[in-house]
C-alpha cells in the first residue's frame, strides 16, 4: 500500500495545501501520478464544486490534475480507472456518510489494497482508520456506523494539540484519547499535530512533516513522543 495521511491543510501564513505541497509531489511523483480523483465529501458549508477547486489550485504548482468524484456518474467506476484517491478535510462525520452512501469504501479499500495511492487530510486521514472514532468533529450527521476503510490496524486523532489552552477547564485532547483507549484496549492512536503526517511506502511507516513530535497512545502504556523522521512502523505491526 501508498499512504501519505496529513492532519491538517492550512497553516498560518501560508496558502491551502502550500505546506504539504514537498509531500504530496514526492509522494505523487513516485507513482508517476498525474490526475487524482478527489473526494469532497467532508464539505459542509462548501460546495463540491467549490472544495474541489480550492484544491485544485494547490495542485496546479504541482502539475497535477484534480478531478471531483461527486461529477462521476459512476463514483465507484471512477475508483476503479483513477491514479490516485485524494479525500479532504471537513466532517469526518459527512464524509463518511457521503462515501457510505455511494459504496465506496468496499470500491477505495480495493484499490489501494491493490497498490492504488491514497492520500488524506483530517477526515480523510481518519477515514484511513479502522473507525472514524478518534476524530475530533462533533456528530452533526448519522453515518451509519463508525467502520471506515480499515486501510492502517490503528487510529488517528489529526490536529493533536497538547494540553489546554489558559482558562479552558474541559478535558484536554490526551484525557479523550485515553478514554478511547480504556475502551479499547490494544489498539495504538497516533496524535498528530498540525504539519505532521504518516507516509507508508514499501510497507514502512514513517512520520512525516515539520510541524513536531507525534504523541502515541495505548491502553497500558504510557504516552510517549516521537520525532520527525521517526519509524514508526510499530503501529502497523500489532
């Protein structure tokens, strides 16, 4: 499998994607990618039309053509014949309604299973997990179950930020996954802070980006950092 799974598309100072731009084009460039076929379905209160354009604007420097699957009329055909399945950020909730509703999960696992890159931020990259349970989005739809694509054994939380800010007393980030984790006990939760990332590639996982340190959690083991860089092929493992 091809996976680059980012936790979050913007960052301050910079324009959508421009951050992850080095990522993607090495990632797509591997497999000679030059059209993707980009998943829109995390949108809420952006049109398909207008999220897929926004996107692909940030792949224009890059020489990459995107296409949204909301005008196929076939979605799971269009899976069948694309280079590459992008999925964007928003809803986890929406987008795994939407993907659900269409039968495109069975049709995205198959391909990228079958060496198909798949590429994901936020929503997209929670979609890559076994569940969307570890997302951070508020329920604000009903998507029929939390099983997602099942692509990595263990779960991602994108946008992990580390402790609270001053005069917030609610539970902080760490206090929710480790509740995750009592009750599910044995699966692995990768918080990932913003401008970091996850890339498999030859059936090695590494941690990818410059935005910090990646904070695992598990049930019965205490939470630890790892750097930029790092092997983290542990989390594919168990």
């Amino acid at each position: 499998m091809r996976l680059l799974l980012l936790s979050n598309a913007k960052r301050e100072g910079a324009g959508y994607l421009e951050w992850a731009q080095p990522l993607f084009a090495d990632f797509m460039a591997a497999s000679d990618v030059r059209s993707v076929l980009f998943v829109p379905f995390a949108g809420v209160t952006s049109t398909p039309d207008d999220y897929t354009e926004k996107v692909r604007l940030a792949f224009q420097p890059l020489g990459i053509a995107v296409e949204g699957i909301h005008r196929a009329a076939d979605p799971a055909a269009d899976v069948r014949q694309a280079q590459a399945v992008l999925v964007g950020g928003g809803s986890t909730w929406k987008l795994l309604r939407d993907v659900r509703a269409l039968r495109l999960l069975r049709a995205i696992r198959q391909r990228v299973l079958a060496g198909m890159p798949y590429a994901g931020w936020s929503a997209g990259a929670n979609l890559a997990c076994p569940t969307i349970m570890t997302t951070n989005d508020m329920p604000i739809c009903d998507p029929g179950g939390f099983d997602a694509l099942g692509l990595v054994p263990f779960q991602i939380n994108p946008h992990y930020l580390h402790g609270n800010p001053a005069g917030f007393k609610g539970e902080t980030r760490e206090a929710r996954i480790t509740e995750f984790c009592a009750m599910n006990p044995g699966v692995w939760v990768a918080g990932l802070r913003e401008c970091t990332g996850l890339r498999l590639e030859n059936d090695r996982l590494s941690l990818v980006g410059d935005g910090g340190d990646c904070r695992i959690f598990r049930q019965g083991t205490e939470p630890f950092e790892l750097a930029p860089g790092s092997d983290v092929q542990f989390l594919m493992d168990d």
